[in-house]
C-alpha cells in the first residue's frame, strides 16, 4: 500500500499488511513502473493475489487509469479507462 491523501503530502513508501500478525512492514516497490500516489482511489483485492486500482487524484490531476498489481511477482499493468458518458 501506498498513499495520502487531498492537500495532504502522499507518502512514496510501500507497506505490506501481515494478516496474521496484524503489523505493517515497509516494502521495496516494484522495479517497473508503477502508479503515482494518489488519493480518492478504490483498491480491491481479486483472487489470491491481484490488486486492481481504480482512478483517484493527486496533487492537481484526477487519474482515469486502471492499474493491476500482482502481489505474487510483483508487475504492475496499466489500462487508461475511457469514459463511456
């Protein structure tokens, strides 16, 4: 996880939630390209181990993106979203 949130700094770090123990621990990030922090944004768990990371805003910009995050091996994917109205 990574985050912030509106007019508040986000923070570049990456944690990871340990279920059993209930601790969070820093992470490295991902090697490839991944999102930029952002707020407002929906992330939801599908399966195992796939995140999907759906829009939010940043400093001044609004994200129409989807991005997916595989915990297992660590790649992120992106797909800009198009806005069907």
């Amino acid at each position: 996880m990574q985050g912030g949130a509106q007019d508040v700094p986000t923070d570049p770090n990456w944690y990871c939630l340990d279920t059993e123990t209930r601790e969070w621990r820093a992470v490295e990030p991902p090697k490839e390209g991944s999102p930029v922090p952002r707020s407002g944004h929906t992330a939801n768990l599908v399966g195992e181990s796939r995140i999907y990371i759906l829009g939010g805003r940043g400093h001044r910009d609004e994200y129409n993106e989807l991005w997916v995050f595989d915990a297992s091996t660590y790649p992120f994917k992106y797909t800009l979203c198009h806005n069907s109205t």
